[in-house]
C-alpha cells in the first residue's frame, strides 16, 4: 500500500485532534468536518479498503467498531443516533486509500446518500 496523508497521522508528522489510540487503531476528528461530529477510525495496520481485508482482519475490524461505537457514546452520540460509513473505491467516494471508517452524528441523516 502506498503512503497516505493518514500515514502521516499516525506517524504523528501533521496534527489530527485524537479521540482514541491504542496499538490498533486510531480516532480522530476528520479536518472537513460534514455532521457537527465527524470523526474518522482506522487501523494502524496499512489496509487499503473493506474490499482489501482478509479472514485474518476478523478481529481487527471488529474492534474498530467497537471504537467507533465507544467514541461515538463518548461524544453524546447515543441518544440521537448517528451513522457509521466507509466508501470503497472511486464509485463509493474513497479519496484516502487507507481503510477508515466515518463516524457522523449530530444531526439527522438523509437516505439514500447521494
Ligand atoms: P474518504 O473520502 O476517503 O471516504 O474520506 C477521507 C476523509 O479524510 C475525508 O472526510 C477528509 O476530510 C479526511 N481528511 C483528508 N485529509 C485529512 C487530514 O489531513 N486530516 C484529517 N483529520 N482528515 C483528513
């Protein structure tokens, strides 16, 4: 996989504002915010996408929900709701080829996403 802008952010090179580290993964606040909360989860480990991901990342990927759901709980998300997102490739808006789930809340949703 090749270097990415979130490359930098874990590698703490350029400023993100994190919510959650641990030696799997990282939150952080996505810098063109699109919720009054936006915030995006992604694993250490350099996978480009859900379409990319092995038998092996299982538990991985499950621990980056679990993340997505603690941060989320933290930021006062629960009682509206909020929405858990990740594009894959250019038909699904994917401009970071590193896996990251989004994280929107604090305001309603619209579906179907455009
Ligand atoms: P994608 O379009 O790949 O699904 O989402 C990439 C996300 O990364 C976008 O929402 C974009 O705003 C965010 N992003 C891109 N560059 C940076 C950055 O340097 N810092 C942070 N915090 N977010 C970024």
């Amino acid at each position: 996989m090749s270097e990415t802008i979130f490359s930098k952010i874990l590698r703490k090179e350029i400023p993100a504002t994190v919510l959650y580290e641990d030696d799997l993964v990282m939150a952080f606040q996505d810098i063109h915010p699109q919720a009054p909360v936006h915030f995006l989860v992604i694993p250490k480990q350099p996978i480009v996408s859900l379409d990319s991901i092995s038998g092996d990342d299982r538990g991985l990927l499950g621990h980056l929900q679990w993340v997505a759901s603690k941060v989320a709980r933290e930021q006062g998300l629960s009682e509206g709701g909020y929405r858990v997102v990740t594009n894959i490739g250019s038909h699904g808006g994917q401009s970071v080829s590193h896996l990251h789930y989004h994280v929107l809340g604090g305001r309603p949703m619209a579906w179907p996403p455009g």
